[in-house]
C-alpha cells in the first residue's frame, strides 16, 4: 500500500512539472517575441542595440556574432562595428524551466568605413601665434574631440504594431495609411493621394518628435523608403512657430535617388531649433506625386562636431565666418558656434533692410544726426529693430559681425535716389545724394556703436560693394546715373569715383568722432577680383590718397571647378600678390565653389585653394578672415552646385576633413 502510494504520488509530481514546463512553453510559445529589425548599417566604432518586441519574461535571449572581426555583440545585444563588411547576428530565445530554445532571427549588419578616418590628427597640431577675435595674439592650441557617448535610440519604429497614431499627413489631401510589403517585415507605411503636391513644401508623411528633442540639439534619423515610380526624397522638417516667426521647410540630410518599387537606405541630422516654441515634425517627400513609403525608422542622438576647424582657421586667420539670415542664426546656434567666430549677415545689414518708402518724416527724427551737406526736407526713419537683434544675438554667441554693406548699387530701394524720397519722380542731383549718403551713413554708424554691444561685436564694414560690376544687371546703377550722367557705358565708367571716396570719408570720419578709427576695418568689397585686379587697385589708392581709409579688400569667391585656377600659380593667388604688394588687408569673403555637372573636382579644388590661401598667409600677405557663404549645399543660393562643404545642417562631406588636413599641412 505504501509503495502504490508512492508510485501515485511520483506521477503526480512528474504530472506537475511537465504541466509546468508545457505552460511555460505555450506562454513562451504565445508571446510571439520579434525582433524590431533584420537590418543595421554602421559606421566604424557605431554602436547600436537589437531592440526586441514583446519579449517574453519565462525566455532569456542570446546573442552571436558569425563574423567578431566585422562586428561584435554583447549579451544585451549592443552590436559594436569594428571594420567594413557584413556580418549577421544571430538571436536565440531560450526558454527558462524547459530549456527548450528557437532561433528567433538573423540581424544582417553592413559596416561602412566612417569618413571621420580622414580627420586630422588634431593631438599633434602644431601651436603657434595667431591673432583671434579681438586683436589678441598667443598660443591656440587645438582641442581633441572626446569620444561620442553611445546613442541613446528615442524612436524605432517598424509599423510591425501598427500604430501610425503619431503620423500625419503632410500636404492638401494626402492620405495615409499602413501597407504591405515593408522594408524588414510586412509593414510599412503609406502616403497616398499626393496629387496637389506644393514645389515648396512637398508632401507625404508627417512625425511630430516635439516629445523626442531638446532646443539646440542634434538628432541622427535614418529610415527605408520607396516610391512607386523613379524619385528623389528628401526628409525635411518644420517647426510651426519657430524662433523667427513663420518657418519655411528645412532639408535635414540629402536627398536620395530611388528606383520605382525599391527600398533605399536614407539618413540625416536634425539640428533642433534654438528656441522651440510649438510642433516640431519631420517629413518625407518625394518629387513626384507617386505613392510613397517609409520603414524601419530610427531616431537617436548625434555627436557634436569639434571645434578643430573653428580653432585652426582662427589660428590661421584670426576670422573663420559664415553667411546666415537672422533666423538661421537663432535655429542653427549649435551648428554655426562650433564652426565659426564670425558672421555676415545675408540681407539684414544692406540697406533695403534699414529704408522703407513708408517710413519718411517730415521732421528730424530723435537722436538723428543731419550733416551740412543734407539738402532734403523730408528724412527716412531707419529701421534697426532686427539688427539690434541681431547684435544681441552675435554677443550672446560669442560671433563678431562682418557689416554687408553701405553703399550698393543693388538691394538700395530706388526711392532713395528720387526727389521727395518718391520712386515714381525724377532722380536728385548729385549735391542731393551726396547729403543723402552722409544721412544714411552717419545714422547706421552712430546707431550701431551706440548700440549696447555694438562696440563688441561689429569689427569691419564693407563700405562699398560691386563698384566694378554695377553694369551686371543689364543698365547703369543709380549711383552711377546720379554722379556720372554723361558716362554711356561700362566701357566709359571710371576708376576714380569720387561718391566711392566720399562713401569711405563719412564712415572713417564718424568712426574718428567715437573713437574708433583704426579699430573698425574698411573693405571695398567685390566679386570677380582676379578680373578687375588693377581697377582695384587704383580706386583704393585714390581713396587713400590723402590718409589711409580703406584698409583692403574683401574677395568675394564665387567659384567654379572650372574656373579661376585656385592654386599657387592661378588666377586667385596672383590677385592676392597683387593687393598684398599694395599693403592691403584681404578678406575672402563669400566663399562657395560649384560643381554643377558633378565632375568631382571640388575635393581637389578646395584643396588647392586652401594650400594656397594658408600658404601666402605664412608668407606674409595680410589675410584677416574667411567666410562661407552659406550653412550648407541644400540652402545654398548656389544650391545645384553643390558648392560648400557640408551638404546639409551637421552632414559635412569629405571635402570638410580634407580642408582641414590640408590648412594643418600648410600651416606647419
């Protein structure tokens, strides 16, 4: 009887343990744990973790690299890149009490070279005197860039759930909605109805990451997508109230070519505004009005770039600028502060921005200076508020500011030049303008130097721009029908104008009478140099002809792959000898260098140009400062040219490390 007891009682308990092994099987079994991707691309030292869904609490899960030598996996499942090449991870989940265990998946992982191999060794860059902002001279040495923190993944989404609840539709009548088919598993999400597409917005999906970001930050977002027919997609983004008002869409990465039907790898950084004050969403669009599809989305933190270039070229040059209308200026901070110590103001220091034709008084206006000279009864109110913003901004940003510019014959609003300050009455007389030109210059002087921090940050003044080229919009320039009324062509127009001369005359002067002669630069500034060099040359040494009141020249450098030659022997370099042989002090100013039939010259361009720059710098021409003329190709006024060296906002090209490594070899 005891042992029948026994033997009853031993059944039972293997009946138990079998029923709980089978329970915690068919619960392991029921999960239906997945993994969130079959696909990674890296970069070289990238590190990136399998997120797996819906894990199941009796399992425990493995990792396994087939190939260490390509990329490695720790037992969380954080793959590490080690070198080019492809490998898969294999995940396991094994189940706790039965042991029993099931492949749960592959991960296929692409490792590619990152371009940072190109980066200088900026450890043993060497240290030498430079002059920095603000005239001082010593040591800069350049900084290293600590390692980039692992990147914390805010998003991942692979519509594997089926949620689109934080997706919209971008544009008049677009509809989205899931789809088969995807990338990595049978999701995916579509916008349709893209028949209304708007050439400035675009339109397709929509993802609100207002909940995702911080002001001021950069974020690396990658993705699949795919259309129905051959496109071009760009991801762009849009904040509804933005720092400056109205925001138009901003491009975050490149622009990808897509094959109809077939999903293609895409990835950018978005710089998150500097201020953000509503919705902040990205968006795909496609240049076509196909279907369009996005998959297996990624949304992590980006690294910083380092200071190395801003560092060099202020060693080098003392002044190393970009080109930014205010508003890039407030929602580019972290991106612009870490490349540049100056800045040029694209259009809110030309006189349009200051003259408005509705804003004429019939009295003085308080606080304004009116000359002798000044012949009118009516007097323009100019308008400051934006640059005063402007000058507060730079000061908090630690930016000084290229003032662009005075006196142009274009972006001067052609009221200024007509009796009554009417635009449909005859033009004044030269006596007329010249009062008018004083007017205009003694109040922006007085106003931004008795500005607070205008002493601070506004270091140098284009005079006068383009005298050279004032027939290049088809006719003769106003300032040119006021003062030469008889000249009657480019080929009659004279080397020696005296409203120029005037111009420099009222500005030095008004900077005598604050105490700031000597310590604010004047520029003629122009394009084209290299073919108007003499021309050049005699103006400035007829304005300074009694006292030395233009410092040099500003070297606008709209350039081509094609033309000027940029190296040591071109057209560039003999202009630079040409004006460092005068004494003057040069600026390269507007930057840029096309490549419109994308030849793949601009690499090698860039790197002779830069060899040369830096070059006749160490050996004794007065180059004070470089600028850019723009953040980056996709917001380019040159944009088809692909002109600068980062192709979107913190998306640099191989062109940025090879400039830097070629100023560093240069400067030794």
């Amino acid at each position: 009887m005891k042992r029948t007891r026994s033997i009853i009682s031993y059944v039972i308990a293997v009946s138990l343990i079998l029923s709980g092994a089978l329970a915690s099987d068919a619960l392991y079994a029921k999960a239906k744990a997945k993994l969130s991707v079959k696909r990674m691309t890296m970069e070289k030292g990238d590190k990136k973790k399998i997120v797996i869904k819906n894990k199941t609490k009796s399992a425990k899960y493995t990792f396994s690299s087939k190939k260490k030598k390509i990329a490695r996996v720790n037992s969380k499942g954080v793959v590490t890149a080690v070198k080019k090449g492809t490998t898969k991870i294999i995940v396991k989940e094994k189940a706790k009490k039965s042991k029993k265990s099931r492949k749960l998946g592959t991960v296929k992982v692409v490792v590619k070279n990152v371009i940072e191999t190109s980066r200088p060794d900026v450890t043993s860059a060497p240290s030498q005197g430079g002059t920095v902002p603000g005239g001082t001279t010593g040591d800069v040495s350049l900084a290293t860039a600590e390692p980039s923190p692992e990147p914390t993944v805010f998003v991942q989404v692979d519509f594997s759930d089926g949620n689109i609840s934080k997706f919209y539709p971008e544009g008049d009548g677009v509809k989205i909605e899931l789809a088969s088919g995807g990338y990595n598993d049978d999701s995916c999400l579509k916008a349709g109805n893209r028949d209304q597409r708007n050439g400035w917005f675009g339109c397709g999906m929509a993802y609100d990451i207002t909940e995702y970001i911080k002001a001021g930050k950069p974020y690396k977002i990658s993705c699949y997508v795919k259309c129905d027919s051959d496109a071009t997609i760009t991801l762009r983004s849009i904040n509804n109230a933005g720092s400056g008002g109205f925001n138009w869409p901003t491009q975050v990465g490149d622009t990808v070519s897509v094959k109809a039907g077939q999903w293609t790898y895409m990835e950018g950084v978005y710089l998150a505004p500097d201020q953000i004050n509503g919705n902040v969403r990205l968006y795909w669009d496609a240049d076509n009005t196909a279907d369009l599809y996005i998959d297996s989305i990624e949304f992590t933190n980006a690294a910083l770039i380092d200071d190395t270039f801003k560092t060099l070229f202020t060693e080098i040059f003392g002044h190393v600028g970009g080109c930014n209308t205010y508003q890039q200026m407030r929602d580019y901070k972290t991106f612009t502060t870490s490349l540049y110590n100056s800045v040029t103001m694209e259009n809110e220091t030309k006189p349009m921005a200051f003259l408005n034709e509705g804003n004429i008084s019939d009295t003085v206006p308080e606080g304004y200076i009116v000359p002798d000279s000044y012949m009118d009864s009516k007097y323009p109110v100019l308008n400051f508020q934006t640059f005063d913003n402007v000058i507060q901004t730079a000061y908090e940003y630690g930016f000084q500011i290229r003032f662009h510019v005075l006196v142009w014959h274009s972006q001067t609003p052609e009221f200024f030049f007509k009796k009554s300050y009417n635009k449909e009455l005859s033009y004044v007389n030269k006596e007329y303008m010249y009062g008018r030109m004083e007017y205009y210059i003694r109040n922006v002087i007085n106003h931004i130097y008795n500005t607070p921090h205008g002493r601070d940050v506004v270091y140098c003044i284009d005079v006068v721009n383009e005298y050279f080229h004032n027939y290049d919009q088809g006719s003769k320039s106003m300032w040119n029908t006021i003062f030469y009324p008889n000249e009657q062509s480019e080929s009659d127009r004279t080397n020696t104008p005296e409203y120029v001369k005037r111009a420099f005359e009222i500005t030095y002067d008004e900077l005598d009478s604050l105490g700031l002669s000597g310590k604010v630069k004047l520029f003629y500034n122009d394009y084209n140099t290299y073919e108007v060099t003499d021309d050049i040359v005699t103006m400035i040494n007829y304005i300074n002809e009694d006292r030395k009141i233009c410092d040099g020249v500003g070297m606008q450098s709209h350039l081509d792959v094609d033309y000027p030659t940029p190296g040591m022997d071109g057209k560039i370099a003999a202009t630079i000898d040409a004006f460092a042989s005068q004494g003057f002090e040069i600026q390269i100013t507007e930057l840029d260098v096309t490549d419109y039939d994308n030849s793949g010259k601009q690499l090698q361009y860039y790197k002779d140009l830069f060899n040369m720059l830096v070059t006749k710098k160490k050996n004794g021409a007065n180059i004070t400062g470089v600028t850019f003329w723009g953040l980056c190709d996709s917001n380019s006024w040159r944009r088809s040219g692909k002109p600068l060296l980062f192709s979107a906002v913190f998306s640099p090209k191989p062109v940025f490390y090879e400039v830097i490594n070629t100023a560093k070899a240069a400067w030794k």
